[in-house]
C-alpha cells in the first residue's frame, strides 16, 4: 500500500461514526495549529475537537478548560473517541499524576494556575470559548497564560455563541489562537468595534467592517448554524453527568434500598414512592445551581431552551434566576393563563426559557420555538419525560432538537437514566418493526425492585454496620448490571442509530487536511513607494505580509485583495506576482 492508500485509508477511520457536517469539521480544524469552531449548540464541537486533537497531536497530554457543568461530558466524549485514553477530571485537589487528558472547569482555573503551567500540554481545548470574551477579565488572562506556558501548542476554541455580532467578544479568542488581527486591541477595536473616545476612555462596543472581518475570519474560524446542517437525526439525547456533594441523598437512598431488599409487612408500595422520591427531591436541588448555568449558557448563545423539573424548589430558583427573560408553568398556573405563556416564549423574543413542573408543562403544549430541552431531575416515570421532550419535537419544528438530561453519577440518577435509555432505544425498536420481548414496566420504582430482587439474598447477609458509604451506589451498580444481563438474554436486539456513510468529496476534505499545506509567495509594490516591495506568505489559509502595518495590526491593505481572490478561487489581482512555492 503506497502513502496515498495510507492517507485515504487514514481519512475513511477518522470519518468513521462522525456526520459529514463534523467530517468537514474535523478537516478544518486538522488543518490548522489554531482555530475557533464555532457551530451552533448540539452539532458536536466536542466530538470533533477530540478526534482532531488526537490524530494532530498524538502524543498529548492534553487540557481542557469548560464551564463546570460540561466536565464529565467531555469525559464521556473521550472515553467513546478513546477508549483506553486515561481522563483526569480535576477539582478540589490536583491529580497526583496524569497522562492523557486533564479536565477542568473555568471557576477553579486561577487555584490550579501554578501547576498547570509547568504541564507540557501538546494541546488545548477551550470549550464554551465566549467565557473569556473580556480579555481584560482574569479569566481570560489566566487563558493566555496556559496558551503562551504551553509554547505554541495546538489550540481549539468552542463557541456556539456568533460572536461576530460582537467583534469585541472575538479579540481574546484570536490572541489565544494566535491570529495576526489579535495582536493590538486599540487597532482591532478601531476597525471592528467602531471605537472612539469619550470622557471616561475608549467605547470599544461597536460594530464596523463586518464583511470584511468575515473574510479576515475565514481562514481561523468555522461556523455552521442547525439551519444549514441538512444531516442531523431529529432529536439528540444527552445524559450530561454533573457534580454533587458526595453526600447528596445518600441516607434517602439507603434507606430505600433497605426498604426493597427486605420489606417489612407494613411496607407499601405507596412507601417506596415516598421514599423514592425524597430521595429525588434531595438530588434535584443539589443540581439546580448547575443545570441553571448550563440553561443561562445556552440563552447566551442564543438558544430558547424549555427547563423542566418535578420539583417545585428548583422551579421557583431557575424562575428568580432569569426573571423576565422566562415563562414558569406550574401545577398552580390557572388553565385560563396557560396559553399565553406559552404564546410569549413562542413569539416574544425577549423571553429565552419556558420554566416548568414536569406534569404540569409535560403535556398539552406547543413550544416549537425552543431547540434545547433540559431536564435538571428524572421522574422515576419514562413517559413523562418522552411527553416532554416532544414539547418541542412536534410537527412545526424544522430543526433538531437537543435533549440534555442532569445526572449525578453513583446515585438513583444513574439507574434511572438506564432505564430511560433502555426503554428510549426499545421504543425506536417498535417503530423500527423489531419485536419488543423485554419486560415491561411503567415505572423505574417496578423496574428498581425487579433488579434488586436476586441481589436481595447478599445484600441482607451483610451486616448494616459493614456497610461503607459507597454501599448505596454499589448496590445500584449490580442493579444495573442485573438489568443488562437481562436485556443481553432477550431476542430483541437494539441497534444504535448510526452517522451515514461519507461520501468521496468529503474524504479527499480530510485526505488534503491530513497533508502539509503548500506554502505560497507573492511579492507586491508599495502603493507609497514604487521601489519598496513585500513579501506575503500564504501558508494554508494563514497570509502573512513583511509590511510594518501587518506587523501592528495583523492586517493591511495587501492582505485583503489577495485573501478574498484565494476564498473566492480566482487568481490573484496582477499586483501580486508569483515568488514560490514550496
């Protein structure tokens, strides 16, 4: 096999699983040593950013910086691109020793500066890249400051966020990618921002030039919007895991769990249910702050987003949160005002969030309007989350809808969202014609007591006093088990569904991105001096000119002819002689 077989064959394992719109993704940011991807929310950013960090940089180690809310996602992510690739998900203290990925979140990045500057890290990743569109903020200093402490390492940047629209947003993400434009904010702002003077100093919020920031832009960042993207499925399921207390309803689930492994004769279903959902209730407040910054992240970018828990304490929180920006339908909402919400998150775009109680905003409405559903808790109930979620996948959406469930790993969540799963993928099974013979229930209270059942035998031969305070979420891990086993022994078999198959043009994308770039260079004459001539470069989609302008600025007027002759495919103006090319 010769080297082109190689590459292609390269090209075919990487696109393997990934749609072509992140094949195309993928492509661009391979392509380059740093680059902003800024698709729009639910169009897998992360996913592409891992592959083509890993095929870029083999040899890692690599950091990522995200909000909170997201760290274990990105750990889910890894461990599906790379399974034996070892993910250290920092918090309170640093990790003795990593290799691999280091993950972290933004809020805790100053404690952890010192050590992480003396990391050798290949590559990084900033996920939710418009945290650090201040570049005065320390947050976006401490961000620099891991880019320039790392010495010219891969860097991604991930934004939903068209910060386009804010061309002073975009300046700390071109420093960190180190794009000639992010060299001086005064002279970016004047061009971009429409800056100017006042007494108090420079207004720097404006808005100018902005076609020909596009095209100064085309070359470091990729942005898709759902709208454009014609291959995604209708619907996306996420179950996002997020930190708790350790602590966080571990009693109520212990109890529980001693309630079904040896019932009392006074013990009732109605009792389990209590028990249940205390224990539900305990975990729904623990992740309201978390699922509150992930519903005001995605307003940010954006995005009308329709929140929902069983709980009413979590309700009133998200709807103090984002005051007038919101819609709160609750079970003591009168039927008569019902429709007006839901008329005023529909149309009005100052309104971003449908808060609801799952019963009462699970049914009976339309809200089209939204492309994100985010559950902070799960009813023990399956149906009723599937009711909602249909809130806004329903006949008049002509976009996917993104579905992000909150899940605190090692507790009840973590069973409860198998069963979602499980019973999700059985559902898609029947409308796909495939037999349904696992045993069905309404609920994961039924499903909970079936899976503990044969483990009741050994857990009751344990002495209560030997139980450490991970028996509860041991126990849970058999249960699941249980349930797999069982699956695993039924006839009907659940198929994913699948990314389609590239095509040959999207494969010689990535074949060409996998390649080094020629390097181009022209020469062209001073417009202020016929005997002065410079030199631009032309490296991928990087032009670089020997100008003193270009030097300050990262622009000047001999770069922009040249640029827009090579985004269109012309050639290039006659000005702009041929030197080499290598």
């Amino acid at each position: 096999m010769n080297n082109d077989d190689q590459v292609t064959e390269r090209a075919r394992a990487l696109a393997a699983g990934l749609y072509p719109h992140q094949i195309e993704g993928l492509a661009f940011l391979l392509a380059r040593q740093g680059a902003i991807l800024a698709d729009d929310m639910g169009l897998g950013k992360t996913r592409q950013a891992i592959v083509a960090m890993r095929e870029a940089q083999p040899k890692g180690p690599y950091l990522v910086v995200c909000p909170a809310s997201v760290k274990h996602n990105w750990k889910r992510e890894i461990g599906v691109v790379r399974p034996d690739d070892e993910v250290h998900i920092v918090g309170d203290e640093a990790p003795a020793y990593f290799d691999g990925w280091v993950v972290i979140n933004y809020d805790i990045l100053k404690k952890h500066i010192a050590w992480l500057h003396e990391m050798p890290f290949a590559g990084l990743v900033f996920d939710e890249a418009h945290y650090l569109k201040n570049y005065t903020s320390q947050r976006s200093k401490l961000g620099r400051s891991l880019v320039e402490s790392a010495h010219q390492p891969l860097t991604y940047m991930l934004t939903g966020t068209p910060l386009t629209n804010r061309p002073r947003d975009l300046f700390p993400l071109l420093q960190m990618v180190d794009h000639p434009l992010g060299r001086h904010f005064l002279s970016f702002a004047k061009r971009y921002c429409g800056a100017f003077r006042n007494n108090f100093g420079w207004v720097t919020d404006g808005a100018t030039h902005l076609d020909e920031l596009a095209l100064q832009l085309e070359g470091v960042l990729l942005r898709r919007t759902k709208a454009e993207v014609l291959d995604l499925p209708p619907k996306v399921r996420t179950f996002l895991e997020i930190e708790v207390p350790k602590t966080a309803a571990r009693a109520d689930t212990r109890k529980l769990l001693e309630m079904l492994v040896a019932p009392s004769a006074e013990t009732a279903h109605i009792d389990l249910l209590a028990q249940l959902t205390k224990a539900r209730h305990t975990l729904a407040i623990a992740k309201a702050k978390t699922t509150q910054s992930y519903v005001a992240n995605a307003v940010e970018q954006g995005e009308k987003v329709i929140v929902y828990s069983c709980f009413d304490a979590p309700v009133q929180q998200f709807a103090e949160h984002f005051g007038d920006q919101a819609v709160l339908l609750t079970g003591d909402t009168p039927a008569k005002n019902r429709q007006a919400l839901v008329d005023r998150f529909q149309n009005d775009e100052t309104v971003r969030v449908f808060i609801a109680n799952l019963q009462a905003g699970g049914i009976g409405v339309n809200l089209t309007a939204a492309r994100q559903v985010v559950f902070n808790d799960l009813d023990w109930v399956p149906a009723n989350h599937f009711q909602a979620e249909d809130r806004a996948y329903r006949i008049g959406q002509t976009e996917s809808v993104n579905v992000e469930y909150m899940v605190a790993p090692n507790t009840l969540d973590a069973f409860i969202q198998y069963v979602l799963e499980t019973k999700a993928r059985i559902a898609e099974s029947v409308l796909d014609g495939k037999p349904q013979s696992t045993p069905a229930s309404t609920n994961a209270v039924d499903d909970l007591q079936r899976a503990v059942s044969p483990l009741a035998e050994a857990i009751e031969g344990s002495s209560s006093k030997r139980r450490g305070p991970n028996w509860a979420a041991e126990v849970l891990q058999q249960a699941i088990q249980t349930l797999r086993d069982e699956q695993a022994a039924s006839p009907t078999r659940i198929v994913a569904r699948t990314a389609p198959k590239p095509n040959e043009e999207l494969i010689t994308l990535l074949v060409n991105a996998l390649g080094k770039p020629a390097i181009t260079r022209y020469q062209v004459t001073s417009t202020r001096d016929p005997n002065q001539r410079f030199t631009l470069t032309v490296n991928g989609n990087e032009i670089m000119c020997s100008c003193s302008g270009f030097g300050h600025r990262g622009s000047c007027s001999h770069v922009l002819p040249l640029r827009r002759s090579l985004a269109l495919e012309q050639t290039p103006p006659p000005q702009y002689q041929l030197e080499s090319v290598e």
